[in-house]
C-alpha cells in the first residue's frame, strides 16, 4: 500500500528521479471549461540526460538500480490505460511570437481499446511490484518518473522532433563519429541540441520549441499513475540515454484536484487559478519538483470569449481568436525555474487602466521614486550573477536602472473603481521601494490580480 500523506502536516513526496532525467522545457496546450470544471490537453515534455546517470554510466557502473529499488517502495499503482485518439496535428508556421495552436484531439473511447491492463500487467508495468520483479529477471527497461497527482492520463506519446521542417541545421553536428545513425537517437540528439542553445537565441529557441511541440507522435509509451506519480518506460529501452527525450502527455485534470479552484469571483461570474497549495501544481500538469529541476515554458490556453487568461510569463499577451466564441491566449518565460512557480487564473476580469500619463511622470519626478547617483553607480558595478545561463535583466544597464517595471492591474467589474482610486497609486511606489532595497527587478513585468478571499494567503507566497 502507498503511504498516505497529509500535505497539511507532511512534506510532498519528489517521485520525480531528475538524476536520470532532468524536464529543461515544457509545453502546454489546454482548453478551459467551466461547464465541467476541466482542464484538458497535452503536455510536451523536453529533457537533458540527468547528471547522475552520466556519472556512474561513465565510470562503467550500474545507472538505474538505485531508481528501480526505490520504485519498489511506492507500493502499487493503478493499471494502465491508453484510450485511442485521432490526433490531428497542427501544421501551422506560427513565429516564435504567435499563438502556439495545437488541434483539439477527438476522443474515441471505447470499451474495447481503451483499457489494455491485462497486457501491461503481462509486460509488467501495471505496478511497481510487477516492476520490480522484471528487474529481478534482468529486463532493465528504465522508469521515468513524474510528479502528478488527481490527473487523469489518457495517452503518453514520443514526439518525432525529426520530422519537424528546418530542424536540419540541428542535425548536421551528429555526422560526427561517434554519433548513432539511428532515428530514436537522432531525435534525441535534436532536444539535445535545442535545450543547450545559448542564451542569447532565446527566441530560436522557442521558436523550434513551438513546432517540435506539434510534430506527430511516433509510438505510444506505457504509463501507470500512483497517488504522486507518473510512470512512464518504453520497451527495450534500458538507460535514460536512449529513453525518448521529448515526450507528449494527453491529459485531463479533475473538478476536485488540488492545485486549482474552480470558484466565482466577487461579481458572481465563474473564474479558476491556481492556489500553489497544498500540492503545488501537481494536479495541474505532470512535472519534477526536486530543487535541481528548473526548466523553462511556454503555455497556450483556450478558452470562450469573454474570459481572460493571465499567467506568470514574461510577455503581456493578447488574445487570438481561432474561431467564433473562442479566443487563445500565449505566454512563455525564458528563466529557468520550478515547475510550482507556473501561474494560471482564467475569468472575467478587466484591467483596470491607468488614469493619466500624469502618474507615470509623478513617479519619475518624485524624489521618493529615484535612488542617489552613488547608489545608482553602484548597481552599475555589480557582480556577474552565478546562476544557469538566461536572458537575465542583471546584465542588461537599462533594465538594471528601471526601479519601476510595467505592470497591469485586472480585477472583477465591483472592485474596478476601488482598485483605480487606491491600487494604481499604490503598486509603483512598492515597486520602488523593493527597487531602492533589493536592486534589478528579475522579471520584465508584473501582473496584479485580485481574486476571491477564499484561501491561504501563505500558500501563494
């Protein structure tokens, strides 16, 4: 039996083995319905091979025994289930900067393809005991791990990155000797390649990030979920190395789970958002949540006209509209962080606007608002920061001397008077402030949202 936790009282379990298998990117793809209070879609997961696994597979060790015996502790897991979908994948050639738009899959569950348990449970995937006994009988087919919980997994996927147009130029350094012909690790020396692009080409980045996303699938991969995890291993792959470095996840969350609320707002109208507790975004999206998994992201969501969609990334989006009644909204980030740091809060909300240019030019005049020229001086002097390499604002002069970012404020249609009279004045003087103590503003911009009063203030901190 798994070990039930209470996240109230105990600490959240990291399942997630990012040793063997480090997530560097993430795209997701997802249609809000408050009819049904579902969040549903897929998922595109990229990785790097974990450290860990380099490590000891160049010291010509075992790599994955020690992930396989701590698998063996989980206890069961449900059986697996893999409902058969027409999936129709979008072919368009968005830049970088457009709308990311995947098509809607239709669903063909029947009860005569969708659940091949006893097929799995014969291949030994069905649980982690069935696993365990497969390794005691030298199949080492690896296992990777995912964090997730109250999701409902339809189908997990290989993505063909190869079969992406112009993805060529990341193919030429595997001619190389010692580079495989093979197609699977082709593919995988394609993440390679476009996880470990420099920073500064950023938006290639996520340019091929965004069409890998939407190449087809190649091969169903077997999958069985546990209360906190995810399980995922394809047949006759036995290291990380070969595992398939860029995988689709179709998926759906439930009314219940605990990483959104489906509620309304203070003028009555149905809004959703993530609280970021008690269990992060867990049943939100599959993810890694140990502290060495930080990773990128990008996020299309749709949904009907007349709801907004606000998200933690780095640009101020604007929705698209795909057809009549339905509007698509894209965000991206380009640091590097943990997966609980993803915001999402969809309803009727309006952005309350700025009165006059006459604020902006109090702040910049007003003695409060500007540091002294010693100070100011002394932040262009600062160290080169230690962190992964990104797009950072700390290195960039103008950023670095901007005490106070661009910010939109939305709130519900009651509290839109309120909020001009008392918010607007408010924000950019604490924007300042942070500014005056804390240095450079680490995000281009800020967001302010007002949402109902019916969680824990701690959980969003």
């Amino acid at each position: 039996m798994e070990t039930q936790l209470d996240p109230m009282k105990d600490d959240l379990p990291l399942m997630a083995n990012t040793s063997y298998m480090l997530v560097k990117h993430y795209v997701l793809d997802l249609d809000v319905d408050f009819k049904s209070k579902v969040i549903e879609g897929n998922i595109v997961l990229f990785f790097e091979t974990g450290s860990q696994y380099m490590k000891t597979s160049s010291s010509g060790k075992e790599c994955c025994q020690s992930q396989f015996d701590e698998t063996c502790k989980i206890g069961a897991s449900e059986p697996c289930h893999f409902p058969m979908m027409n999936v129709s994948s979008c072919s368009s050639k968005t830049e970088y900067n457009d709308s990311a738009v995947s098509g809607k899959e239709e669903e063909a569950n029947s009860d005569e393809n969708s659940n091949h348990s006893n097929n799995e449970q014969a291949s030994g995937i069905s649980s982690s005991k069935d696993c365990c006994d497969i390794e005691n009988h030298g199949n080492k087919d690896f296992l990777l791990v995912l964090d997730c919980c109250d999701l409902s997994v339809l189908k997990v996927e290989e993505v063909d990155v190869a079969a992406v147009s112009g993805i060529e130029k990341f193919t030429r350094s595997a001619e190389l000797p010692g580079v495989s012909k093979e197609l699977e690790n082709l593919r995988n020396w394609i993440v390679h390649e476009l996880v470990t692009l420099p920073a500064n080409r950023w938006k290639e980045r996520l340019y091929y990030f965004t069409h890998c996303s939407q190449a087809p699938g190649c091969g169903e991969l077997l999958f069985s979920t546990g209360t906190w995890s995810l399980e995922i291993r394809k047949l006759g792959i036995q290291t990380p190395a070969d595992f398939p470095h860029a995988i689709r996840i179709w998926y759906k969350t439930k009314p219940e789970g605990r990483s959104v609320t489906w509620t309304t707002d203070q003028s009555g109208r149905p809004c959703v958002y993530t609280m970021g507790s008690p269990i992060n975004n867990r049943a939100l999206f599959p993810c890694q949540e140990p502290p060495i998994a930080l990773s990128t992201w990008q996020a299309s969501v749709r949904t009907a006209a007349g709801f907004v969609v606000l998200m933690s990334g780095e640009n101020s989006a604007e929705p698209v509209q795909l057809r009549e009644g339905i509007l698509n909204w894209y965000y991206y980030v380009s640091m590097p962080m943990p997966a609980s740091t993803f915001t999402i809060a969809v309803g009727c909300w309006q952005e309350v606007k700025q009165q006059s240019f006459k604020q902006t030019a109090a702040i910049k005049t007003n003695p409060e608002f500007s540091l002294p020229s010693s100070q100011t001086d002394f932040r262009w002097r600062e160290e080169i920061c230690g962190h992964v390499e990104y797009p950072c604002r700390f290195q960039n002069p103008a950023a670095r001397l901007q005490a106070v970012i661009p910010y939109r404020v939305f709130a519900p249609r009651c509290l839109m008077e309120s909020c001009e009279e008392y918010l607007l004045q408010l924000i950019p003087q604490c924007l300042s402030a942070a500014y005056a103590t804390l240095g450079t503003h680490p995000f281009s911009r800020l967001d302010v949202l007002i949402v109902p009063s019916n969680f824990s203030s701690l959980g969003m901190a």
